[in-house]
C-alpha cells in the first residue's frame, strides 16, 4: 500500500507584505521549485521557476510570472 502526502511541495521561505503571501516551495522528489502567491481575498498565483532564478523570483514574483504561464485557482 503506498501513501500519498497530501502537499508533496515543502516551504522553503515566505514573506508576506501589501496583503499579499508569497512563498517559495520545493518538490523533493522532483526538485522542481515554485513560487505561490496568495492575496488578501485567498485568490491564488502558482508558477514554476528554474532553480537559478529562485531567489531572485521569490523578491520579484510578479517578473517572473510574467514570464511563465500561470495556474491560476
């Protein structure tokens, strides 16, 4: 019987600032990395980002979700 973790991704850092919560996650088994942002009414913003870019995206993440195609919940 296999167990499935219910949120695989685990939170590498989180700030939160103008209402909004962005945080920083990583994907041990697959070492993807992403970046979540949450605001104040609980819309959220996920996207991925390559591992170079991560600091950068986490102080930045609008830049960066520019530039990718978002899933938006």
């Amino acid at each position: 019987m296999s167990h499935r973790q219910a949120h695989p991704y685990r939170e590498l850092d989180q700030r939160t600032a103008d209402g909004l919560t962005v945080t920083l996650e990583w994907h041990p088994a697959t070492t993807a990395l992403r970046v979540v942002i949450v605001d104040r009414e609980c819309a959220t913003v996920t996207f991925a980002v390559r591992a170079e870019d991560a600091a950068d995206a986490f102080v930045h993440p609008f830049v960066y979700a520019e530039r990718t195609v978002c899933e938006v919940a």
